[in-house]
C-alpha cells in the first residue's frame, strides 16, 4: 500500500470515528428543595427526570456541602462524598449502574476511621469498634447471654449516624408532639448473623407512634448494612442499643 492510499485510509478511519463518537448531551441546572437540605444538579433537556451530570446537597441550615457525585443518565456513577454538618467526611466510595462497589470508608463525626467496607464481597475490612471489653447479649440456641464479642452488632456508618439522622428527622418533621418534655429512646435491636434485623425491645423509653414511625423506616431501610457480631470468629444473632434523646417538642399546626 502506497503512503496516498494509506492517508486515504487514515482519513476515512478518522472520519467513521468522528461520525460515530457520541455527542454530549444536553443538560439544564435544577435546584430542589428536599426536606431538610437543597440540592443542585443538572438533567437531561429531552428527559427533565433523568438527572446526568454533577449533584450537590447542601445543608439548609449551615449551607454546608453534605453530599457530593455524579450521575449518569439518571443513575449514581463514579466517586459519592458525604460530610457531617460539622463538615468532617462522613463516607466516600464509587458508584457503578447505581450500585455500591469496591471499597467504601466510613468515619466518626470527630474524623477518625470507623469502617472499612468492600461491597463487591460484602466484607467488612476493618472496624473501630472490634475489641472492645464491653459485653452484649447474643443469642445461642435461642437463649440469651452477656459475652464479650470480637466484633460487636453496628451498622455501616457507625449507630451514631443513626441516632443524629432519626432525631434530626424528628425534630425537623411535622410529626412532633405537644409539649409532651421531650422523647427518649434505649431501644435494643436484635441483629441476626445474616444481617438482616429481629425484633426491638424498648428499654424504660419514653416514645411515640410518630418518632418509633420514623425510627422504624430508618432501621428497615434497605440501602442499610447491618453488621452482625462476631465471636471466635463466627458470626452471631446479637443486640446492639440505640440511644436517642430530644429534650422538647412540639406539634406543628
């Protein structure tokens, strides 16, 4: 093949990818605001429900960055951040078709490493609160006893995460009570070694229908990962207590 014939070649090569190569897709800003937060991103102009491009939230009251990523085409891709309203980072992992994947990192609001999670084994690589002296009731052969675990019952993220959130839901929603002096939850929920959640028993708490509503959706919640406990290496059914405490409420008319 002669240097014009290949030229000739090359230019045809060229111009088949250009043709082809994918032209980038409109998008339009939105703002939407959510219940306690605004969030800013972009969707596509021939589809508005199809968010793609950059999403942020920021908090409503500190106007703070808490959540952070991108979409494609309507689903989560790529790098996700998550910060405390203290503005310490919460979590941060990828996205792939909307799903978790690889190693995610969780942390404590005062910014120290609290888990390590590999979602593509569902493996949890490293946990903060592993070794501890305290002890927990576990269930063997149905019966209930106090040991010093491995591994205590958690959930990803730290139960921190689940009080601060429940209780902001709480207080924030419509669904508070009359002048009631408040609500306390000692709350302790069975975590079986599957994972998945049993029963809860309330622990002298002093709640309502709405909060234990709210609190409920948010244990239930199937985007969660619950940690099982662990002894002698072996995953076990265990309780793990959740505490929570609004000093005063009242009910939005």
């Amino acid at each position: 093949m002669n240097l014009k014939h290949l030229t000739t070649l090359f230019c045809l090569i060229f111009c088949v990818l250009l043709s082809t190569a994918q032209k980038p897709r409109k998008v339009k800003k939105v703002s939407e605001k959510l219940s306690f937060s605004t969030a800013k991103y972009e969707v596509l102009k021939s589809n508005k429900n199809k968010k793609h491009g950059f999403y942020k939230e920021y908090d409503d009251y500190y106007r703070r960055l808490i959540v952070s990523g991108q979409y494609d085409l309507g689903k989560k891709e790529g790098l996700w951040k998550e910060w405390y309203q203290s503005e310490d980072l919460k979590s941060e992992g990828n996205y792939l078709n909307d799903e978790e994947v690889g190693v995610w990192v969780f942390y404590d609001d005062t910014g120290n490493l609290l888990h390590k999670y590999d979602y593509d084994s569902k493996t949890l690589l490293y946990s903060k609160e592993c070794g501890n002296d305290k002890e927990y009731e576990i269930l063997i052969k149905e019966e209930s006893v106090w040991k010093t675990l491995d591994c205590p019952p958690s959930i990803l993220g730290g139960m921190n995460s689940l009080t601060v959130d429940s209780a902001y839901i709480f207080s924030k929603s419509r669904f508070n009570v009359k002048e009631v002096g408040g609500i306390y939850a000692n709350i302790s929920i069975h975590i079986r070694k599957d994972g998945t959640v049993g029963e809860m028993k309330a622990n002298n708490s002093f709640l309502n229908s709405d909060y234990i509503a709210i609190l409920e959706d948010a244990i239930n919640n199937k985007e969660v990962v619950w940690l099982p406990a662990e002894l002698d290496g072996e995953k076990v059914d265990a309780y793990v207590n959740f505490k929570s405490s609004i000093t005063s409420s009242r009910r939005t008319e």
